[in-house]
C-alpha cells in the first residue's frame, strides 16, 4: 500500500516526495500544473502527463552521433536518409564522429560538445548509447534515437544493459527513443493528402508497412513512432501526444508488450475524452504469442484476459490481424459521427446481400427493417418481387441507368439509417462502373457513412482503383470481415466516447472510514482465515452470514442456537484454502448432537492432516440463491484487479467471469454482468426468481474500494461464493480467501 491522504496532511511517504519534489507530469491536468490532488486513494496518478514531442518530430536542429559516408558501412545508408529527412522538415543537421573532418560534404565535429548550437534531437548510430548519454545531457539536448540492440530483447544481461540505460537516461533529463528502434520516424511522408490523418505507433517496425502504405491509397499519415524496446519513450507517451494533435483523426498501434499497464490505461483515458479512436494489435493472446513477443521486447505482456478487458474498459479497438488495424484505422480517422446505428445492405444480388446480412447481424450489428413507406417508394425503382427490407436486391438492371442514383439517395435519407453498405463481389462493367460513381457521388451529398466491399482479386480495375480509392468520403474493403470489423468499430466507438466517463475524475483521493479497520487485519505473507477474511468484508460493509468462531464442541453448541439452525460448521485456520475437499465442511446440522459430532470430526480431520486452525466456523445457512465469485487479484501490468463471474464450483469449470481494472463506476459493474455467458441465471430461469442484481453491484463496487486501498497489500481475494439473494433480499459472502502481500 502506498499511503493515504487526510485532508492536506499526507502519510503517504512517496507521495510526500512526489508532491515535494515536483515529479508530477506538469502537463497532467488539461494543461495545467498536476498537484497532490491529481494523484488517487494509494498514491498513483490520475491523469496522463503529455510528452512536449514537436520537436522530436518538427527538430530545428539534429546531431547525428557516428555519422559515415564510407560506402559499405550500415550507418551510411542511415546517414544518407537522416540528411533527406532533415531537408525534408527544414532542420539543420550536424555529422558527429571523431575521426572524419566531413560526410557527404558537411562540416563533421568531433562529439557533441563541439557542436557550433544546442540540438534538439540527437540520432545514435553507435554500439552503447550509454557513454553518450551523459554528453548529450550535458549539453542540454532533448531528445535523442538510440538504434542499438541487445538489450532487453536478449535476455537478463541485456535486460540489465537496458535498466543501465534507462536510469542515465532519468538522470539526465532527455527523452529517449528506443534503443532497439529503427528508421521509421524519419519516413517521407505524402504532404500531398488531406483530411484526418493516422497517427502510427509500433514496436517491430515491419509491422507498420501496411499501415504506411495507405498513403498510396490517399490516406492520410502524420507521424510513425517506433518504440523498440521502451527503455524511456512508451507507447502511452505516443497515444497522449497524438491524441492532443488536431491532424490526427485516429492512433493505430502494433503492441508486442505494455512497459506500464497504469501509463497505458492514462494515455487511452486522454484519448477517449478527446474522442480521437486507437486501434490497436495486441499480440500475446496465446503462450506462444506471449512468449515470442517477450522475447522481442523483452517486457512482460501480461493475462491477456486482463490486458483485452482494460482496452475494452478505455475505449480501445483491439483488433487482430494488420489488414483489420489498417482498414479500420483509416475508416475510424475519415468517417464523420455517425447519425444513426442502422445498417443498410444494398446489392445488385439476392445472395450477396443475405451472405452479408447474415455476417453483419452476427457480428452485432443493427439491420433495421425499412418502413412500409420507405420500401414502396424503392419499389417504384425494383421490381416489387425482389426484397427492398433490409438487405435491399435490386436485381441488376436499375444500377444501370438513372434509377440507381435514386435508390441510394431513398436508402440513405432514411433516418434510422447511418451506414449503407454495398458488397460488390466482382467486376460487371458497365454496371460495376456505373453503381461505383453512383455511390461515390452519393456519398459526397451526404454526412452518413457509405461502404463498398470490392471483392475482385485483381484490383486493378478503375472502379476501383480511380473512382473508388480516388473518394475521400466512400470506405473502401477487399473483404466482408474487414468491412464488418471496422464498421463495427466506428459505431462502437461513436456510442462509447458519447457517453464516456473518465473513472479517473470519479476515483477517491482519500480513504474511506473502512480502510484504517482493514488495514489493522491485514497480515503482510500470509494467508488469513476464512473468519480474518470476513471480517475484512465486514470492515467494507460486505454482508457475511450470521457466525460465530467456536473453539469447543460446547460453545459449538451454543452458538448454533443462536445462529439459528440449521447450520454450517466449517474449520477456520490461516493456511486452509480448500475445505471441501479435506472434508472440513459440514452442511444442514440440524440438532445439537449434530453440531458436536460435527465439531469432533473436523478438528479429528484437521488434527490427521496437520492442519493448524484457529477454530470452527458455525455458520448461518443461506441456501436461495445464484452463486456468484467476486475478486481481487494483483496483475504485474495492470496492478489490482477485480473479477465477477458464476461462482461455486462453476468456477473452475466454466471460467466465466469478467474483468475489470480500478478505478471504474457503476456502469462498468453492470456492463461486467452483462459479458457473463450465465448473465441469465441472475434474471432467473426455469421458475427462479430474479437475483438481486443492485446488491450485487454495490459488492463489485465495495471490492474495488477495497482493491484501490488495499490493493498493494492484497496478493489474491476471493469471495466465493457470493450469494445472490432474490431481488430485494440483497447478497451474502459464505466464504472468503484473502492473501497479503
């Protein structure tokens, strides 16, 4: 635990020294000075500080640190292309080598010390960056591209190597991109273009062609930032600045591995207010994916469960393969708001349009019914045999001639239409031709969304390649899956930033009354007791079942009739996590020779298996209900973590549960519900009566109070099951597992 405020006072002594010091982003807030108040209940920040990137990217001046002209030689090849870029953004750029009096006929200085002007961005083409640093930081240089392998990508002694780096790197105040980069950065891009551009982000620099070829289909690039292994710069770093850039219309990232789960989560926070969509790929969705991807980058990738449900919770788009991060990027960074969720097919075949209506409706999009009214009208145009519901058919011969343009016109002065879709499976000049400039100059007289899947192959025809990727307001695909994914996007997106909440503005500052109780109960390596573990529930208002802990077969006695019978009787000891399956559970006692009978087996049993205990639990029973798990766990990236899910031994067997990361609202807690593949159980099926749903949100809620103070000091809590009562009757905890840290 890192600490709480009171008022001004703080306990907390590295927020102390962060207040003190001045450490906090000063760009934190919207502009303006962080302070102790931006920081929540343990100490983190709340808000994503913004790089001050312009003049690594726009530098008036560049050293180029090992610069040749030596034929042969890599750094070359690089010098040659640092030398184009420099003229290209109009900086004035310094050779640096020891050795050589010039290179490629510019004036060369021995270190950097003898530069004739302070450099903004210093570009490192030798073997160990770390010598330069000190330098560099000497002579008050900004920025600096340190291209180098061998660091955290090959092991611990690189890893090593790298923490070496990043340390000198702090000392000396510059920010540092890579080492383990490449060239990307210093790309030409089209200035030709207008519009909404694509901000890049990648740590393997191949991985970003796709996404920087677009441009040859007239799609706006601003910057590519290629991370490598983020020994300073980070992928948040890019995301906050890019997302405060008025060109950039959309981020797409290629993640292998997050080096600060909280920075990433911050930097996605910003985005989202400003509501400018990240696209991201995620790599590691399986051990093989997340064991090469460390490998990589040499940085943890973290449960991919968690890491998907964080971007999922800010708003990112995960997507998986380069063709989906490339097409919905550029769908995301050009399309307007869109004006309504519905979907509308069109299609010259019958088949095509169910094919994709099938596709779309499965994927979760809207496919509204036309109107009466709306379905006459387009039958004054198509044949009253061919179906104009949704997917509309228009059979081919009206594309042809002046009909087509007043179908598309009908379909989308609909009002419960925001997007028109039209599959094109194959070239069928004239029509293709015809029904492709019909659509394109639609979509230049509308501000709704219109698509078109071009499905041939060959891609060479001039529908396609002149009439279609020459307009900047028709989104173009080559597949149904593509255009799918990203028009499923743009609409997420829209709904998601509209009604968008920063849970960092809502997250507590202070502890609540709860905490200093908890924090008394909290045993730093050890496990508590099922009854340690309840009180600290208690402690948070967690309803527990009426019990008393008992250490005699008499007060076991007693103590059931006051309880009420019938009864539970449980062992209860620090080091017992699994009950049931050394019999130290006894349910439905119903007598007091029960009660004794039962005492003496289970203190037998726990005697037999060498199991210390701090006594026996007689507990209420509590048997009308849906069983529930709700829990804490300690992610490496993201920290403290909370779980819900079907609980009992449904647990184990189905994994249905969902995550989210703290801070989050009530919204977030239902919307957890909602991902359950056995949300229907808590509404009630076969006769049940509906669960108490409200009560078991204000528990997700109350535990992540607990995981925002707690968290550092909770490796694991598991309260399962938690039983939900019917509506009204609100939910008890029947047992609790709680690890510290």
């Amino acid at each position: 635990m890192l600490g709480s405020t009171h008022g001004t006072f703080t306990t907390d002594p590295r927020r102390a020294h962060v207040v003190a010091c001045g450490e906090l982003p000063p760009n934190a807030v919207h502009g303006r000075a962080a302070t102790a108040d931006d920081l929540d209940v343990s100490g983190r920040p709340l808000y994503a500080g913004v790089p001050d990137l312009d003049r690594f990217f726009r530098p008036a001046s560049v050293a180029v640190v090992g610069a040749s002209d030596a034929e042969g030689r890599p750094n070359t090849g690089i010098t040659r292309q640092l030398i184009a870029w420099a003229e290209r953004v109009g900086a004035r750029l310094h050779p640096v080598h020891p050795t050589r009096q010039s290179v490629f006929g510019i004036p060369c200085f021995p270190s950097v010390a003898d530069l004739p002007e302070q450099v903004d961005l210093a570009v490192l083409l030798v073997g160990d960056p770390l010598p330069v640093i000190e330098q560099l930081a000497e002579e008050k240089v900004r920025f600096a591209v340190a291209f180098a392998s061998g660091f955290a990508e090959t092991g611990e002694e690189g890893a090593a190597a790298q923490e070496r780096l990043a340390a000198a790197v702090q000392r000396s105040g510059l920010r540092l991109l890579g080492p383990n980069t490449n060239l990307n950065a210093f790309e030409k891009f089209r200035e030709d273009l207008e519009g909404p551009a694509i901000a890049l982000i990648t740590q393997s620099g191949h991985q970003g062609r796709p996404v920087f070829t677009l441009q040859e289909l007239g799609i706006r690039l601003s910057h590519w930032a290629p991370t490598g292994n983020e020994a300073d710069l980070e992928t948040a770093d890019f995301i906050s600045y890019f997302a405060e850039r008025p060109e950039v219309g959309a981020i797409a990232c290629y993640v292998e591995g997050l080096k600060d789960g909280r920075a990433f989560l911050l930097a996605a926070d910003r985005a989202a207010r400003r509501g400018v969509p990240v696209v991201a790929v995620k790599v590691g969705r399986t051990e093989t994916g997340a064991r090469m991807a460390a490998s990589h980058t040499g940085k943890l990738t973290g449960a991919d469960t968690v890491v998907d449900a964080a971007m999922r919770q800010f708003g990112v788009i995960r997507v998986d393969g380069l063709d989906e991060l490339q097409d919905t990027s550029a769908l995301l960074a050009r399309a307007r708001r869109p004006k309504a969720d519905g979907v509308v097919v069109y299609s010259i075949s019958g088949g095509t349009g169910a094919h994709f209506s099938d596709l779309a409706t499965e994927a979760g999009l809207s496919l509204p019914t036309l109107s009466a009214d709306r379905q006459a009208e387009l039958h004054q145009w198509i044949p009253e045999y061919l179906n104009v519901a949704n997917p509309v058919d228009n059979g081919g011969h009206p594309v042809g001639d002046w009909r087509g343009r007043k179908i598309i016109d009908a379909i989308l002065d609909d009002p419960e239409v925001g997007v028109l879709i039209c599959p094109i499976t194959g070239p069928f000049p004239p029509m293709s031709d015809k029904l492709a400039q019909d659509l394109v100059d639609a979509a230049e007289q509308t501000d709704k969304l219109v698509c078109v899947v071009w499905g041939s192959p060959v891609g060479t025809e001039e529908a396609y390649r002149t009439t279609l990727l020459g307009s900047s307001r028709v989104a173009t695909f080559r597949t149904f899956a593509n255009c799918i994914t990203a028009v499923r996007a743009y609409l997420d997106h829209h709904r998601f930033t509209a009604h968008y909440r920063s849970p960092f503005d809502e997250a507590p500052r202070t502890p609540s009354p709860s905490f200093r109780k908890a924090q008394a109960l909290m045993r730093p390596g050890q496990q508590l007791s099922e009854h340690a573990a309840k009180q600290l529930l208690r402690a948070y208002g967690i309803r527990v079942p009426r019990e008393q802990l008992v250490t005699s077969a008499a007060a076991a006695v007693r103590a059931a009739g006051l309880v009420g019978y019938p009864v539970v009787m449980k062992a209860s000891g620090a080091q017992l996590a699994h009950k049931t399956e050394l019999g130290l559970v006894k349910i439905g006692l119903t007598s007091a020779s029960q009660v004794r009978d039962a005492y003496r087996e289970l203190t037998d049993i726990a005697r037999y298996e060498g199991v210390a205990l701090d006594g026996i639990l007689v507990c209420q029973m509590v048997e009308r209900g849906v069983e529930m798990v709700v829990g804490v766990t300690h992610d490496p990236l993201f920290g403290p973590t909370v779980t819900v899910g079907l609980g009992g031994v449904l647990v184990e067997v189905l994994r249905d549960v969902a995550v989210r990361v703290p801070p989050f609202g009530e919204d977030q807690a239902k919307a957890m519900l909602s991902e359950l593949r056995g949300r229907a159980l808590l509404d009630g099926v076969r006769g049940a009566a509906p669960a108490d749903i409200d009560a078991l949100v204000e528990v997700v809620l109350r535990v992540e109070r607990m995981a925002l103070e707690l968290g550092d000091d909770i490796a694991e809590l598991d309260i399962n099951p938690l039983m939900v009562l019917p509506r009204g009757q609100g939910a008890v905890a029947l047992d609790a597992l709680a690890v510290c840290r």
